[in-house]
C-alpha cells in the first residue's frame, strides 16, 4: 500500500490541543501509524548528563496519530484527501482531490 503522507509533507493538525496549526512533516512511523510534525506536541523531558549531552530540560516533537493530520492543500492551504494517480510515465503519483493538483513533483 502507497503512503500518503510521507516525510517532508505539510501537513494541517485536524485535531486535539494543536488543531489547525500546519508543520512538516520529520518523521513517519509506519508501525504506529504516528507521524512526527515541526512545531506540534512539543514536550519538555528532563534527561541525565552523559558523556555526549549535558543533560537538562530537553523539548522535542512528540508524535501523533497519523488519522489527526491531513495534506495542506497545494491551492488554498485547507486541509484536503489524498488521491492516487498513474501519470504519462507509469508511475503512481499523489493529488489533492479538492484541487486536483498534484502534490508529488
């Protein structure tokens, strides 16, 4: 099966504590159908010192359920479905079902 968000997409949060916010998209993980996005569910952890980091209050993205965030449309940036396509070439490319644009370049 052909993923639909992948590493690097905008995506738009739909929702929970940061809905309607947009980020990157840093990481996807496939086993947990979680993606980790720029900006959003920052948590603050406290971590040791050990010899490479100094330790402290440490802040980072934590992910979130990959059902809470959708594709930023190409067009007018509102969060849209994703379709798939063959194009000229034969190979299968993603769009944005509003719009119709296709978001693989």
């Amino acid at each position: 099966m052909a993923a639909k968000v992948k590493k690097g997409d905008t995506v738009v949060v739909l929702a929970g504590r940061y809905k309607g916010s947009e980020g990157e998209v840093l990481r996807v993980l496939v086993d947990d159908n979680r993606v980790v996005v720029q900006g959003v569910n920052v948590v603050t952890r406290h971590q040791k010192p050990n010899q490479m980091d100094p330790g402290g209050l440490k802040r980072f993205e934590a992910p979130i359920h990959i059902s809470n965030v959708a594709h930023k449309d190409p067009v007018d940036g509102k969060p849209v479905r994703v379709g798939f396509k063959i194009d000229e070439h034969g190979r299968k490319t993603r769009f944005a079902k509003r719009s119709g644009e296709q978001i693989d370049v």
